[in-house]
C-alpha cells in the first residue's frame, strides 16, 4: 500500500506561505474554540526515521498557544514503566479537557520498533492491537479527538537524511544504530508499519499518510487535516449534547411496567444467604491462620513480580473498610495500597473518568486495593445523574476492558461486592450515629443513598451481571454476619495468590 503512495508532491516557497498564512490563523482560533468547549485533544506522530517528525511538530505548534498543549516524546519503556501495564504510560499522559497532547511516537512503538527489535514477541501482537483500539475507542467515545499522522519517505531519501545528520557533530547523535539497522532492513520495517496502519485505521481514529519528502507540503497537509478534525470535533460536541438532552427527556417520560420488568430481569443479589455466620471463637481461629499465609503469600508475589487488583464495592456501611483493615494487617506496608475512592476532584473531572484509576495501578509484585473503584461510573453517576445514559451504557465495555489490560500485564484482579439486607445497613447507621467514635462514618448522603435503594440495588445486579468476568471476577460476599464476610474475603484472596503461584 505505501509503496504506492506518490512521493512526488512538492510546494512552492510562495504557495506555501500564502496558504499558510489562513491556516495558522484559522487554527489558533480553533484551539480557543476547543478550549472553551472543553474538547480534549490527541495528535499522534509516527512514521520512518528522518521523516521529519520533529521539525514537523515545531510547524504545527508554532500556530498555537503553548499554554494549551504538551508534547510527549516517547521512547524505549523505562524500568518503572516496564513493571506497569503497557497503556499506563499513555493513559497517565492523556490531556485533560480542552487541552492537546502531542506525541512523537507513542503506544504504536510495542508494535513497530519493539516488534523489530525483538522486544515484542510476535504471538502477544494480536493483544497490544487489541489494547490499542480498545484505547482509542475509549477515549474517543469519551470525547477525544485523536488525530493520527504517519510521516512516510523513500529508503533512499532516509539514508540520505541520516548521512547528512551523522556528517554534523551537533545532529549525529539524533541517529542511532537502530536507525540504520531498519534503513537496512528497510523493506522489512515498511511491511511492519503496513500491517500496523491497516490494522489500527478506524473511523474513530483514522490514519493520516503524510507525504513527508517536500516539508512545505508536508506541513501543509498535516495543519489542514487538525483544522478539519477539530471543526469535526466541535460539530461532534454539538451533537453529542443535543441527542442527551433528547435522551434525558426519553429517560424522564419512559413508563416501564414495573411488575413485568422485575420478573425478565436478572438477579445475583436474590439468590445471597445472608444468614451465613462464624461464631466469635471460628472467626479468631480463621482469621489468624489466613493472615499469616498472607504474609508470606504477599512476600512469594513481590518476588515473582506478580501485581494484584483488589476491588471493593458494597452497600454504605457493608463493611469494605473492615475486609481490608483485616487483609492488609500482615502485609508488608512498602507493597500494598489502599486507594479511598472519593468524588472525583476538579482534576480528574477534567479527564476521562478512567483516567484516575490508570494513575494508581500497581507495579508488578505490589497490590493495589481500592475502597469504592471504577464501578461508581455504572453506580452513583447513574443513578445521581452525573453521567449521560449512553455514558453508563458504555462504560460496561470499558471497564471490561481496562480491567483485561490488568490481567494481559499479568495482574490477579478481584473484585468484592460487600452484602447486607436493608435492615442490618439500618442497625449499622444506627450503631454509629450512636457511638461518638464513629459518628464520622455516617453522613446525611448515606440517608438518602438509603431511600434510593431499590434503584441501586437494579443497577447493582446489572453491575453484576455484566461485568463478571473469568479475568476479573465478582466475589459477592454475605456481609451480615461480619466475622463471615472478613474471614471470605481473606480466603477467596489466599486463594486466588496460591492458584496464581503455583
């Protein structure tokens, strides 16, 4: 396919400037208009070496405001970033609403450079194609613009580039051995980014193929297609809050026969006995032994560099701050986390609602434990309205699959649904309105989550149900008897550490 792409393309000095003259003015406004409607944008450089990626962001850039974007320069992984998830370098650097992240390369190096060095096996990637489409799907239907250029030359216009480069003591350094290696081997290389552009080239995020012998063409063509896509960008957010406004009033005008919707739907909660119960003297003597395998479990997982998710949601006051009070007693405390998932704060609001949880995944051989997690997406913003029902719709699908890039890094992911009936939450908020040590805990909010109950419980089930996965499963765990709940959750967690181990 490239190969037949035409080199040949050139512009004149005076074109050039004339007509770059209207773009750079036009795409200046751009960037404020994307600003103030706080869209969110992503500019991708990849490509050939010598094919001018540099000098070709420095032409973009120059037209816009250095206050509203950043450019990432990606190389090889560094020995944190190897301990962590592949996407965790790029999620963490995803730009927050209204501003633009440029990368020169990025997620597509697993796939080209790694995947001629060796460094990528060829059976993982089918996966990183996956992980990377799942990536830009996400954030796009997130809101994203993400724009893709691949900057392409001739083997014997590259060769003559990194000559010139290597003839300089101030630019030879800009040439690697690996440079030359894949200009040598340069047909294999092509056949690489071949296949990568034919299987990474979506409707979300497309690829743009950049002529890139002739700079006044090449820069050119590159400020048109972000002025286009951010015109399209700007029509999109449009749209998208036209058709929630017009989903908002379906939701509110929707008359659905309760009976009949509660017998087709499905339910894991329903079929939960609550009546399971250890006596004071078991839960001691069960407790004891689980958290000393614990210890010495955690210990075997930071030496085989296993990295471990352990998730917890429930009913307020279902006791997810006791499970992991008594998990974590006996673990080394330079290896594990305890992540309190709050209300998003003014920074994380300005991201994909992902994008807070990609900050704290674990390294391998640690464990990250999150006190409420990624759910309250399909949960509280659902039912509160914080979210457009095409939102919480889709983020079933997103969750799935930010929870299988933990699993394909190697992660042992599990996840807790703390249980009790409406009448034992009742006691318990009323047990800690009573006793001043634990008045904190109880919070007019917790009343009125309580008065919706119903609703969450639908939405639970459906939580449940869609999510519960062989990679990722849920626990749900009888929670009204608490010495039960306690002593499950630190055996389905033993478990889980010793299948992995052995």
């Amino acid at each position: 396919m490239l190969e037949k792409i035409d080199l040949t393309k050139k512009m004149g000095k005076k074109e050039y400037k004339e007509v770059m003259e209207g773009l750079t003015a036009e795409l200046s406004e751009l960037q404020r208009e994307c600003r103030n409607e706080k869209i969110p944008v992503m500019i991708v450089f990849e490509g050939l070496g010598a094919a001018g990626k540099g000098t070709l962001i420095n032409q973009l850039i120059q037209s816009l405001d250095p206050r509203g974007f950043h450019v990432h320069a990606i190389n090889g992984e560094s020995e944190e970033e190897k301990l962590r998830p592949f996407l965790w370098r790029f999620w963490t650097k995803t730009p927050e609403k209204g501003r633009i992240a440029i990368f020169d390369r990025s997620w597509y190096r697993k796939v080209l450079i790694d995947r001629f060095e060796g460094i990528t096996p060829e059976e993982e990637l089918e996966k990183a194609y996956q992980e990377i489409n799942n990536f830009e799907e996400t954030l796009s239907e997130g809101g994203t613009a993400i724009l893709k250029f691949f900057l392409y030359i001739t083997k014997e216009e590259q060769k003559k580039r990194f000559e010139r480069l290597r003839d300089s003591k101030e630019t030879a350094w800009r040439v690697s051995e690996g440079d030359l290696k894949r200009n040598k081997h340069y047909k294999k290389y092509l056949q690489m980014n071949e296949e990568m552009l034919q299987k990474t080239d979506t409707d979300y995020a497309p690829w743009n193929i950049i002529e890139a012998m002739d700079r006044e063409f090449a820069t050119v063509k590159i400020i048109t297609v972000v002025v286009e896509c951010l015109k399209e960008a700007l029509e999109n957010k449009k749209r998208a809050a036209q058709k929630a406004d017009k989903d908002a009033k379906l939701d509110e005008n929707a008359q659905v026969n309760g009976k009949s919707a509660a017998i087709l739907k499905s339910s894991m909660l329903s079929q939960v006995d609550l009546s399971l119960s250890y006596s004071k003297e078991e839960y001691k003597e069960k407790l004891d032994a689980l958290q000393k395998k614990i210890s010495l479990l955690h210990s075997a997982l930071y030496k085989k560099r296993i990295p471990v998710v352990l998730a917890f949601e429930g009913w307020d006051a279902g006791g997810k701050g006791g499970a992991i009070k008594r998990l974590t007693s006996h673990m080394d405390p330079r290896g594990y986390m305890v992540n309190p998932t709050a209300a998003p704060n003014d920074i994380e609001n300005a991201h994909h609602y992902l994008w807070r949880f990609w900050q704290t995944v674990p390294k391998a051989g640690h464990i990250a434990i999150y006190d409420r997690t990624w759910y309250g997406r399909v949960m509280v913003e659902r039912i509160e309205g914080f979210c457009t029902t095409e939102e919480w719709q889709r983020a079933y699908k997103e969750i799935n699959q930010f929870e299988e890039n933990l699993y394909n890094a190697g992660a042992i992911v599990l996840k807790f649904w703390m249980h009790i009936d409406k009448e034992e939450q009742e006691r318990r908020f009323k047990e800690r309105q009573g006793n001043p040590a634990k008045q904190w805990k109880i919070t007019d909010e917790d009343w009125r989550n309580r008065e919706k109950w119903d609703l969450y419980e639908k939405a639970v089930d459906e939580m449940l149900i869609r999510t519960s996965t062989t990679y990722a499963p849920w626990i749900i765990v009888e929670g009204n008897d608490k010495y039960y709940a306690r002593v499950k959750v630190l055996q389905e967690v033993v478990d889980a550490l010793e299948k992995r181990l052995k």
